[in-house]
C-alpha cells in the first residue's frame, strides 16, 4: 500500500479471470443480476483462503489477483468483517462497477493459482 493507493485482493474461478484477462488486466465485469455487491478483500490471506475453500471445490481451479486502487475513492465504502480477524472486504453495490474498475491503479495481477 502506498499513500496514494491500497492493494486489494479478489478471489476469482477460471471463467472471471478470462473475463479480465480480456480487458487486457484493467477491469473487473460487471456483477450478474444475483450478485448485488462486488466483494474485494483487504488482504492476500483472506482471498487465498476463499480460493481454496470455496472455488478450488466449486470450480476446480482458482486464482488469487492483486490490484490497487485509489485510496481516496475507497473511503467512501465501509470494510466489514465477515469473521475472523483477517475476514475483512468491502462491499461495493453492483452499479458502481464501473466506475471503481476506473479508479483502478496500473494492472490487475495473479498472484496464486489453486487446483
């Protein structure tokens, strides 16, 4: 994290990171009908975690990606936690998507790969 952007983390299935890797590692797409929130997490353990858990049995892959974003843009969305002490996310209302995918910083990077 610098002053001027945080990194943040997203647990993503095979489908999602064709999506972005379409966008050239720019943006994230826009959220389905059922899906009235984006939900970036605050750290690498915690994305790691829902990767492994979550989409390695679901989707029999899942990728860890790292990004940075304003970090003025971001104080305008509460962190909540979700559970544990590293459980921490914000919840970004589905039509904003599009403009937080324009206050993100440089590339959208994978960090981990889970089968």
């Amino acid at each position: 994290m610098t002053e001027r952007t945080t990194s943040l983390y997203r647990p993503v299935n095979d489908k999602e990171l064709e999506l972005i890797v379409s966008s050239g590692y720019r943006r994230f797409p826009p959220r389905l009908p059922e899906q009235p929130f984006f939900y970036p997490v605050t750290n690498e353990e915690y994305a790691t975690q829902i990767t492994r858990d979550w989409n390695v049995p679901a989707y029999g892959v899942g990728y860890v990606l790292k990004f940075e974003v304003d970090t003025q843009y971001l104080t305008r969305f509460e962190i909540r936690n979700v559970g544990g002490p590293v459980h921490n996310e914000l919840w970004v209302p589905a039509e904003l998507m599009e403009e937080f995918n324009d206050h993100i910083q440089g590339k959208i990077e994978v960090t981990a790969e889970f089968r």
